[in-house]
C-alpha cells in the first residue's frame, strides 16, 4: 500500500522498513512481487503469445496493467528491487 501512496518518500520508507525489519520484511517483499507481478505477468505472457505479435501495444498496455494492479509504478518496483 505504501507504493499506492504518493505522498509517502517510498524510497525513504523501502529503506527503512528493510533496515528496522530486516529478513521478514525483504521476504514479504519478494513474495508479494513474486504473487501479483512476476507470476501473473508470467501468466499472461504464456497465455497471450499471439497477441504479442498481432498487437504488440496492447500487449504491452496489458503487462502493465498487472503492475497497475499491484499498486507499484516501474519507477517504485525499481526502488525497491534497488534496496533489495
């Protein structure tokens, strides 16, 4: 939720919580990145491999809106791989 909030310093806050929490917190990360972006990603690209070549902007549209849905931007999942 905290990559939801734009008000949030995520950068500040990703740090902090790695550093106060330490392994759980990375591992709660990687999971949740695992569950709701990296698998359902993976999902859509086995499932939609002709689209890819007909309409590849749609395509693309699609992924992102897996990423969308996880309430991360590319901007703050690349912070937070950074940090990990």
């Amino acid at each position: 939720m905290a990559g939801k909030r734009d008000f949030l310093h995520y950068d500040v806050w990703i740090k902090s919580r790695i550093k106060d929490i330490g392994t759980p917190f990375i591992n709660a990360l990687i999971k949740y990145i695992t569950e709701n972006i990296i698998n359902p990603v993976s999902d859509f690209i086995l499932k939609n491999q002709s689209m890819a070549e007909a309409n590849p902007e749609n395509f693309e549209t699609q992924k992102n809106m897996i990423l969308e849905r996880s309430h991360l931007s590319k901007e703050k999942l690349m912070l937070t791989i950074d940090h990990l």
